[in-house]
C-alpha cells in the first residue's frame, strides 16, 4: 500500500504540468517524424532488410514512443539532488529500503509518461504514416512484458547514476553518458545487427539492448521469446547491485557525518 501510495503521488504530481509537457510531445514527435522520413527516403533505394520501408517506419514510431518509458526517467532518481541538500540523510532514516522508495516514486512517473506522453506521440505517428498494429495479440503481450523490463533497467540504471553522487561533486556526466549509449548501442534509430560487428557484440555485452531492440523488435513480431531471459538477466544482476551499493552509500552517509 505503501509503494502504491508513493507511485499515485508521483502520478498525481505530473498531472499539474500537462500543458507543459504537451510542448515536449511536439518535440518529440518532431524528431520521429524526422527519423521516419530519413528512412522513407533510404527506402526508395534499399529493401531495408526484413524490415523494409514500412517496417522501419513502424521500428521508428515505437522506439521514439517507448524513449519515455525506458530512457527519460528522472535524473540518478532524484538522489544528487538529495545530496546536494542533505535530504539523502532523512531518506536513509525512513523505515523504507532507499531502493524500493525511489523505485516506487518512479513507477508513478513512468505511468504518466505512458499515458500522457508516449500514447499521443504513437497516436500521431499511427495515423501520419498510416501504421497498423500487430497481427498477432501475442506479439502485443511480449512487447509489454518486455517494455515493462525495460522500465525496470531504466530505474536501476539510473539509482547507481544517481548513488555516484555520493562519491563525485558532479554525476550528471553519467547520466548523459547513459543517454549516449542508449542511441548508440539500445538500437534506436538504427536496428542492432547494422551496427559493425565489433559495436554489436559489446551491444549485446550490456543491458541497452533490452531498453529498446528487444521490446521493439516483439513488437514488430521478430522478437524470439528467448530474448526475454536476456531481460530477466540484467533485471536480476542489476538489483543486485542496486541493493549492494545502497550498503556502501549508508556507510558513505556515516562516515561523512550526515
């Protein structure tokens, strides 16, 4: 009840600034349609591979729409900022795990974007391009669950960004670094398997490919099944140190007096 409460009030919270974020909507739409008429144009020349033209349309509208599910979430989870002021110390004081805390904070945000943001940016796209929607409802299912994995590495990604605060003056840096390697090596914008081989066996070395490729490529029906155990993987792993590094971050807390 807790964690519901906190994610309904982060909810509720976005729900004030929905006239700003439309603005953002604009934006982001801008930059997919850009992206799609890049690919309509390569597609006059080239098949595209098992996509095609239309197909890579379609792997363009997702992506730009699903960026706000598992890519733009809240800096580090707000936790330099808590830093910054001091709060980090109340927060370790709550008879909460800091993880599960911010985590549940952030569910709350990732619902609103879903709704208010990627929804109407997919809407744009399905009737600007004259998309359709997967034949198969199974693809749909696996899209989802995978879409909500990414989700999860997204917020655990960003607590360990957001707890090197504790060790640097100036995290922000990994943050956009992170935003970096989710163009490059996530597979938005361009599919994962036309990137050189080298750049795709380190892709496939880390957790970007599960941000992006993979819900994607469920998406558009190519996805295997198995590609859900690579989801599950990182998932695990990545609590893992999520949980260890909030018990150097309390010590951290200590020793500096706070």
């Amino acid at each position: 009840m807790l964690y519901f409460t906190l994610a309904s009030k982060a909810y509720a919270r976005n729900l004030q600034y929905r006239g700003a974020h439309m603005i953002h909507n604009i934006a982001s739409a801008m930059f997919g349609f850009m992206y799609a008429c890049i690919w309509i144009g390569l597609g006059a020349d080239y098949t595209l591979g098992e996509y095609g033209t239309q197909g890579m349309v379609s792997y363009i509208a997702f992506t730009q729409s699903a960026l706000w599910i598992s890519s733009f979430v809240t800096n580090g989870l707000g936790i330099p900022q808590s830093v910054r002021t001091g709060h980090i110390s109340l927060d370790l004081m709550r008879p909460v795990h800091l993880f599960s805390h911010l985590m549940a904070r952030e569910w709350g945000q990732i619902a609103y974007q879903f709704v208010y943001k990627s929804i109407p940016i997919y809407v744009v796209y399905y009737f600007a391009f004259s998309l359709s929607l997967p034949e198969q409802a199974i693809s749909l299912f696996y899209a989802a669950i995978a879409l909500a994995g990414a989700a999860y590495l997204s917020i655990c990604i960003n607590y360990l960004i957001g707890a090197s605060a504790l060790w640097t003056t100036e995290s922000s840096w990994l943050y956009w670094g992170n935003h970096a390697m989710i163009n490059l090596l996530a597979g938005f914008f361009i599919p994962i398997e036309w990137l050189p081989d080298w750049l795709e066996r380190i892709a496939w070395l880390s957790p970007y490919p599960y941000l992006l490729y993979v819900p994607t490529r469920f998406y558009l029906g190519l996805g295997s099944v198995s590609a859900l155990w690579g989801t599950l993987f990182w998932c695990l792993l990545l609590t893992l140190a999520c949980l260890l590094i909030t018990g150097f971050l309390r010590r951290k807390v200590e020793v500096q007096g706070g």
